[in-house]
C-alpha cells in the first residue's frame, strides 16, 4: 500500500487518443470520491496508441504513440501535473506499446509498431530517466498487450497481437533480474485492445479487449499466479479500453469502442477485494480508444 495513501491526494489519469482527431487532452479521475477534472497538463504532440505507465507519488509516463509515429516521452510530474519531454527516447518511433512500472525503480516499454511488429522492451529507470534496451525481448514480437505489475516483484504483459496471431499467453518479467517466464496459466479468450491494472502485492487484473470484443475480467493471483474470471463483466463488450487503478481501493476502465464501433466514453470500476463492479456517474470529457492510462495513489 502506498505509504503516504491517506493525506495524500491520489488520482488516476485517462490522457490522448483518437476521435475524428488526434487528442492533446489529460483527464483526471480523483480517488477515492471518483469525481473528473480535466488536467492542466497538455500533451505535445498530440498522442494516440501511446504506453502509458507511473512512478506512483512521483509522476506518469507516455511513451510513443502516432499523429505520426514518434520515439518521445512525455512525462506528466504530480501533482501539480506539469509536463515536460525527458531526453531518453524509445529506442524506435512506434505505436501500440504496452507499459509497465516497478514503482519507484523503473517503467518498462514493450513490443509496438515500428513499420513491423517490434519485441523490444526498453526499460526508463527512475528517477535519471535514463533509458536501457532488455537483453531478453518479447517471445514474439507483440503489439496491444494488457499490461500490469506487482510492484517490486514482477512486471506481465497478457495477450495482444503476436506477429499477426492473436494470444491468450501471459509473459512475467522478474524485476530482480528482468528475468523473462510465460505463465502455465492463459487468458479465458486471445484477445487484443485491452485493459491491464492491479492491485499489487494481490493480484493483476485484464478486462474486455477484443477478437471478437468481450465484457470479462481475468484475474493472475499473486503470487502463485492462478487465473480465475471474474462473475462481475463490464458494462458492455468493449476493445481498445484503458485501464489503471488506485491500488488497495479499485480498479477503472475506460474508453474504447463497443460491438457497433461506437465510442464510449464510459469509466467502470472493479472494487477490490470483492471485485464487484460498478460505473462512474463522471464520464471522459472525449470518448473513444488509443487513450493511455496510468495512476497516482501515493508513493509505494
């Protein structure tokens, strides 16, 4: 749990995308009264398909992304959620990245598109900023995963479009060494476009995500790493959601585009231990998918 997590003020991010145009806009979601604010930061350029991840009490990362492809990083520094470019960049312009954060040590930037599918993953160690390239890659490269960590144990990406071929393997990255292992256990379905969170040191959780679009919850219990589904589904099917969570309290998903193609601009929320479901009455000021998603709920 995070240290600071009472006087703290927490909140959980819903920045980008895309909806007719690419997005400059940061939406903030604050914990635990749910209510959204539009964040003063704005994102330059405009990003869609970035990574999002957070060095939690500290700031919130964009990697990548397209309007078009780009290698920069945009970081968002709480609380006050000014923004800067950090000098490190991806080790490729690419988009449909998937990220993870060992809080307080380092993010991590896996697969994407780079003009192909990529299996790299780069690694921001905090707080230089500075950037390092994994020895150990992807076991194929892999864009639109479901990403989420147990902090300071081990990073997962979960699904995603492998090479062309939609997965339901898990991939564990160990933190003490970086340390790659696929998961005995998979997802109930292979799906793509969807979201990742955790509450950490309990369990990481992936929900909806498309192939064709599904309204389930799949949860890896740590540290044993079991999956079950959840009895509680989203609202509707949906792809291309984005998922964070305020660690201890709830998981959110938000955005993306249903079984019509129609986009949402709905936030549902998983609330933990129960893992009962429900939606907020505050929606994103913009509705669609290729948002990026990341969470301030204090320093670990």
């Amino acid at each position: 749990m995070p240290l600071n997590d009472l006087p703290y003020s927490r909140s959980g991010y819903f920045a980008g995308g895309f909806n007719a145009t690419y997005q400059t806009g940061v939406d903030k979601i604050a914990f635990p009264v749910d209510t959204k604010t539009v964040s003063s930061a704005v994102l330059s350029p405009a990003r869609a398909n970035a990574g999002g991840f957070a060095n939690s009490g500290i700031a919130g990362y964009l990697a990548g992304g397209n309007s078009p492809d780009f290698s920069s990083i945009q970081k968002i520094t709480f609380p006050a959620d000014s923004t800067s470019i950090i000098s490190a960049t991806l080790t490729t312009a690419k988009n449909a990245c998937f990220c993870m954060a060992n809080s307080g040590v380092a993010g991590y930037v896996a697969g994407g598109y780079d003009s192909n599918y990529s299996a790299t993953v780069d690694k921001i160690t905090f707080p230089a900023d500075t950037k390092t390239t994994l020895g150990t890659g992807l076991t194929t490269a892999t864009i639109n995963a479901g990403p989420f960590a147990d902090s300071g144990v081990a990073g997962y990406f979960a699904g995603g479009d492998a090479s062309g071929t939609v997965t339901n393997s898990i991939t564990k990255y160990t933190f003490s060494a970086d340390t790659r292992s696929t998961l005995s256990a998979t997802l109930s379905a292979a799906k793509l476009n969807l979201a990742g969170y955790a509450n950490s040191g309990v369990a990481g959780y992936i929900s909806g995500g498309g192939n064709p679009r599904v309204d389930t919850t799949d949860k890896i219990a740590f540290p044993a790493d079991t999956k079950t589904t959840l009895s509680a589904v989203l609202t509707e099917a949906v792809s291309e959601c984005k998922g964070m969570a305020d660690t201890g309290v709830a998981g959110y998903i938000g955005a993306g585009s249903n079984t019509a193609s129609a986009n949402l601009d709905r936030v549902d929320k998983i609330t933990f231990p129960s893992d009962t479901k429900s939606t907020l009455s505050a929606t994103l000021t913009v509705s669609g998918g290729s948002k990026s998603a990341f969470a301030d709920c204090g320093v670990f």
